[in-house]
C-alpha cells in the first residue's frame, strides 16, 4: 500500500522513524530493512541509486506494516517466542553448510548489517509473529465451485454476435506540430549529459594543498570559487587526466558534488556543475508531436461521441447510419481474445458479461475508439476448457488470502495512529 495516506501525520517530535498507536519503530529497524532490500537489488545487477526513495518507500510500509501485525497479534495472544526465532534462525538456509547450522555464517551475516544476535532475534520473532496470522488468514480461506465458475466465466465464456466500432478519424497539421514544438521544446530531451568541473592542484606545494582544502570546504558549502577550473564541459569531453579522475567525474552526482583525487604529483577537485539537456530537432520530435496531439485529438472526439450516443435509443440501424460504426461479425469468441482484440479494460468484460442475449451493451471506450457489441449467443465454459484449467483453484485461494490479507492491514491501518519522523524525507 502506498504511503500517501500517512503523509498527513508527519511529525519532527518522534524518536524513531515512525510510531504506531504510540510506539516508535527504531531507525535500526528501518534501516536493516533498506540495506536488505538495496542488497537483494544489487545482487540482482540493479543500479540502486536512482531508487532511492522507492527503497525507503518500501522499507518504511514494511516496518510500519510489520509494526500493526504485532500489535494485532498481541490483543489476540498468537505472538512467536524467542525459542520459535532461534529455531528458525538456525534452519535458514544461508546460514547452512552441509545441512547444518553454521555459526561462521551468522556472524558474517550479522557484521554485513552490522545488527546484533539480540536485534536479529527479536527482529525474527516479529516476522514469525507476522507469519502466524497469515497462517490463520490462510486456513479461513476457501474456494467454492461457483466462484471458479464465475473466475473461469469472466474470460472463457464463449460469444458470438457483432461487434459495433466507431473510430474517429483526426488530423493535425504541419502548422499545429510546429507551434506545439516551439511551446513545449524541453519535453523532447534526446538525452542528459553531465557537466564536470576540474581543478587542479600541485600536491608538492604545500601553499597549493592549503588552497585545495580551502576550495574544497568553499565548494561544499555551494558557493563557485574565483579560481577558474582547467577543465569545464561534459563528463564524456573529458580526456588528458589519469584514470581515477574520470572515475570520479563518473560518480559524482546530485548528492555527491565533489569528490577529492590525489596522485603522486596533483590534487584534484573533481565537481558535478549540473547536467544540460540535448533536446530533440523538430524533425526527430515530429512523428512524436503528431501521435500525441492526434491521441489527445481521438480521445476528446470520443467523449463526444460518447455524449451523443448516451441520448439516442441505440439500434443496429441507428449505429451504422448515423455514427458509420464498422460491423465486424463474432463467432464465438471468448472474452480474453476480444479484451486483447479490442483493448478492452477488466470492468469492460463485466459490461459484456451483463448484456442479455439479442441485446446491445452498453458503448464501451477503448483507448482510439468506441465498442458496442451485440449479443447473438452466449455459451458455458466446455468440459474440455474446465479441465485444462483444473488447476486453477490454488491460483483463486492464493489471490483470496491476498485479499483478505490486505483487508486486514488497510482495516488495522485505518484505525490506527500513524506519525513518520520527518527526517525520512529529508
């Protein structure tokens, strides 16, 4: 669930990184969880420093979540025990050699998150306390033959019948794509390069070092200095200087300004001065102008169609004469393939489903035109279908529990006191 909800109750006056129903969550807490997402990313050859928020986005629900789920399961008494944790620490499977606990591993794995035996214990038990309600969540849940039906129903029913299309037809012209460029230039970035500042230093000349340290304080504090840098440009112009200092000038960013090199004769101050967009010419945007201004085009022109569809008493006739709808014939054609056909939306399928046979349903809007069909025949999902599909019950139980489960949190969520320390933001 997103965090939006909780920015109401942003709060400077809490010790932890958030606090539930009166109780802080620890920084320690929500860091272990950023680090072992950021890990798991990383071992999955995932640049994590864009992501930055989106990680503490998601630790942040995690541990506010987690926080819930005990409190709940304290009320009703299922909470884990210290020797539950233990037992299930020592039958991790990262912590195995050979089938066995090995304590080695532990540790190792303790040092990387730099957490202790007793945080990582108790850290278990509120995951195995979480996992106790699940468990009781997921016994209560079950699956009736009907709700397969209907589950198999909303895409395997088979239809036949027409199917109505109004489709507008737009054009834009030079004239427009030329005046929506020039307004709107800096939409069409053809790519980001980053601009780098180099100064130089003699790191034999103590009076230089003294000067380098000077800038280097003055440059973190945001000011420009006087001194003039011996290279100013793009990160990829850069050539001449040794190899760290191009590693560098890659690394520095937004949040990282300035990174320091040394080598056996120079001192460098390596700065990031900020990135200049290349923006696409007219002629590289202009098949990107036209398809956009003829969607926003097709999409206004739809919901007049839609207004002066919704005051006629629609027939076939009616279609076909006054809005040149194209008939296409169905034969028994199941709900999916239409939906993928036509690009058809979930709540669409609902419309068909609910359109009694002979009958029109209602105009239906898809992304560059309008679908009415008319329902000639309906038929049950075949034997043959029903078995292929045999194995979808665990499919429905599993989506059920996720259900309940997110009932469960948003009900525990809505009538709880939620605050997020500020400093998360920052």
């Amino acid at each position: 669930k997103a965090l939006n909800k909780y920015f109401q109750r942003i709060s400077g006056n809490i010790n932890g990184v958030a606090q539930v129903n009166g109780k802080d969550i620890s920084f320690q807490e929500f860091f272990f969880e950023v680090n072992t997402i950021t890990a798991f990313l990383e071992s999955q050859g995932v640049d994590t420093a864009p992501l930055k928020q989106q990680i503490y986005s998601q630790a942040l629900q995690k541990v506010i979540n987690r926080e819930l789920l005990n409190q709940f399961a304290e009320e009703e008494g299922i909470v884990a025990t210290p020797e539950e944790a233990k037992k299930a620490i020592s039958k991790m499977e990262i912590f195995q050699t050979n089938g066995k606990f090995d304590y080695s591993k532990y540790q190792a794995f303790l040092s990387r998150f730099n957490v202790s035996p007793a945080f990582f214990t108790e850290l278990m038990m509120r995951e195995l306390t979480v996992q106790h309600i699940s468990n009781i969540v997921k016994s209560g849940v079950y699956i009736t033959d009907e709700e397969i039906d209907k589950a198999l129903n909303k895409y395997f029913q088979r239809i036949s019948g027409k199917i109505f299309i109004i489709q507008p037809k737009v054009s834009v012209s030079e004239k427009d794509l030329k005046d929506y460029y020039e307004k709107h230039k800096d939409e069409f970035v053809k790519e980001k390069q980053k601009e780098i500042a180099i100064y130089e230093f003699n790191a034999k000349d103590e009076e230089a070092i003294k000067q380098a340290q000077e800038m280097f304080k003055l440059l973190k504090t945001g000011k420009k200095p006087e001194k003039k840098p011996v290279f100013s440009g793009f990160e990829n112009q850069i050539k001449g200087f040794p190899d760290k200092v191009k590693k560098e000038a890659k690394a520095v960013n937004k949040e990282n300004k300035i990174k320091l090199v040394k080598t056996k004769d120079k001192i460098y101050l390596v700065v990031y001065a900020g990135e200049k967009s290349k923006l696409k010419t007219f002629e590289d945007a202009k098949n990107e102008i036209k398809a956009k201004l003829e969607r926003n085009l097709i999409s206004r022109k739809l919901e007049e169609t839609l207004k002066l569809l919704s005051k006629e008493k629609l027939s076939e006739k009616v279609l076909k004469e006054k809005f040149n709808a194209k008939e296409i014939r169905l034969e028994n054609k199941t709900l999916r393939d239409i939906q993928f056909t036509y690009g058809l939306r979930e709540e669409d399928l609902t419309n068909i489903r609910n359109t009694n046979i002979n009958n029109l349903s209602n105009p239906i809007k898809a992304i560059d035109k309008i679908v009415i069909i008319k329902v000639d025949d309906k038929k049950p999902i075949s034997k043959e279908i029903r078995d292929k599909l045999k194995d979808i019950k665990p499919i429905l139980l599993n989506q059920k529990y996720n259900d309940v489960f997110s009932m469960l949190l948003d009900k525990l969520q809505k009538e709880a006191d939620i605050k997020i320390n500020e400093q998360v933001f920052r």
